[in-house]
C-alpha cells in the first residue's frame, strides 16, 4: 500500500472518528448556551477584533516602509480583504490575495511584498512570545527578571532573523530594499504587541458572552492553541480548530465541552462575520474601480 493509500485511510478513520463523537456530542446544550448569549458583549469583543486586525495592519505597513513606500489605507485594504479570503479559503490564500492587491493598488513587486509579509510573521511571534511571557511573568513574579531576559532574547532573535537570513536580508546591490533595524522594528512590535492584547481580549469577552467561568490565563491558552493549531489553515477560516481550541482551552477549569463549542462558534461568529463584510466590500469596490479603468481606457 502506498503512501497515498495510506493518506486517504487516515482521513477515512479521522472522518469516522468525527462524525461518531458528533452524532454523541451534546448540541442541544451548545445551542441553548449559544441563545442565551450576551449579544452586546459579543458586539464589543467583535469591535476589538476589527482593531486587533487594524494593528496588524499598521505593523505590516511599518515593515514594509524601509523595503517600498506603502499608503496605510493600502496595507489596512489589503489586510482586511486577504482577512475575508482566509475566512472562505484555504493555506495562504489570503497572502496570496495581499501580495496581489499591494502589487495594484502601490505597484509593489511581489519580491518585496512576499519579504514583507514574512518578516511581519517574525514579528507577530515574537510579539506573541512577549504576551506571553508577561502572562506567566503576572502569575509567578518571582521569575520575572528571568522572563524579562527570555523576553530579551526573543526579541533579539527576531531581530536576528530579519537581519541575517539570506532571503529576507536583500542583496547588497539592490538599493530599492534595505535591511531592518532594531529601531524601525520597535514600532511594528509594539503594535503586534497591542494586536495580540486586543486578540486576547476578544477571545475572553467572546467566551464570557456565552456563560462560560473563563478567566484571562484560559482565554489566552484557547488563544495560542487555536493559532498553533490553525496555522497551516487546512480549513476555511479555521473551521474546527477554533472551537477545538477553545474547548481544549477551557478543560483545565471542567467547563463542559457543549459549553466550550458553544464559546467557539461565537468566537468564530465575532471574529469571521465583521471581517467578510468589510473585506469583501473592499474587494467590490476594487472590481468596480478595475472595470470603469478598463472602460476608460478603451473609450480612449
């Protein structure tokens, strides 16, 4: 038998597996806790989702400064409509979606654009590295001189990494790109830093809605199981993992998995809905702003 054989009898066993613990699993308690969800709570963790994405955006804006000249409605643009892509599509396709509508709407090469969106990706983790650290420094202060120095070090790594790295570090003859600095980077970390806070706030004000006894540390363990989880995004917007994620996350303190699922879907409601609106809006509207140049140029 081979490996393609072997592939497809594991997502066969998988599938089984699945749809056996679905037809046990207890929905009916998962839509009750979802119908009596706190919608005004849901409504707030949704407008800081939105600005959780905004400074991810401006983060990317900033890295991408040293390399091309980028507009910041440009990199918001292209954030939020890759954003809706990732929602209904698969792998990068929402990458692939930014890298096309910086190279329209700022005629930036895909060289530059593709080096940006990497070293942006350097950034978010160690951004998330330094979240993270100060969350177990909070709960064990004892450690925290130890945890600001790993926090140092990460820091240092990324810094490394952007600077070092042969695909990221452009050639010495091309004067259109420069490397990154430990300066022009402190910007974009700070902003990862706020993108994951107000990430991290989303996700509890998101499980809080539905009832759930979720406290900060919780929320924030759902938080990078869902992104470690997701992040080769095997499928659209994370359908799955999310709600895997969060109810994984929240087992530590027994929270029912109905409620945990119900948590999830609200979660996947307040991060994905906004988003698609507002990115497909934006993809519309550069449609409409393509044919009427087409128009244009032939009537000429």
């Amino acid at each position: 038998m081979n490996r393609r054989r072997w592939l497809w009898l594991a997502l066969v066993v998988v599938l089984l597996a699945g749809l056996r613990y679905a037809a046990r699993f207890p929905w009916l308690d998962t839509w009750t806790a979802l119908a009596t969800a706190n919608w005004w709570l849901l409504a707030a963790a949704g407008g800081l989702n939105l600005l959780s994405l905004a400074c991810k955006a401006w983060a990317w804006q900033l890295v991408l400064r040293p390399l091309v000249p980028v507009r910041f409605r440009t990199a918001q643009a292209a954030t939020f409509a890759g954003a809706a892509i990732n929602s209904v599509a698969i792998a990068m396709s929402g990458e692939a979606a930014r890298l096309h509508l910086l190279g329209t709407w700022d005629r930036v090469s895909a060289g530059p654009a593709a080096r940006s969106i990497a070293a942006s990706r350097i950034v978010e983790a160690a951004a998330l590295g330094i979240v993270l650290l100060g969350v177990v420094a909070g709960a064990t202060s004892e450690h925290g001189w130890r945890l600001l120095g790993a926090a140092l070090v990460l820091l240092g790594g990324a810094v490394a990494l952007l600077r070092w790295v042969p695909w990221l570090r452009p050639a010495r003859g091309d004067q259109s790109a420069k490397g990154w600095s430990a300066a022009e980077l402190a910007a974009p970390l700070g902003l990862g830093i706020a993108s994951w806070g107000l990430q991290w706030a989303t996700y509890q004000w998101s499980i809080a809605a539905t009832g759930a006894a979720v406290t900060p540390t919780l929320s924030m363990l759902a938080l990078v199981l869902s992104n470690v989880g997701g992040v080769l995004r095997l499928t659209p917007g994370n359908v799955g993992v999310v709600q895997g994620a969060v109810v994984l996350g929240l087992r530590p303190a027994g929270i029912p998995a109905s409620q945990g699922m119900a948590a999830g879907l609200a979660l996947q409601a307040v991060q994905v809905l906004p988003v698609m609106v507002i990115g497909f809006a934006l993809l519309g509207r550069h449609g409409v702003r393509e044919v009427m140049r087409r128009r244009t140029a032939e009537a000429l």
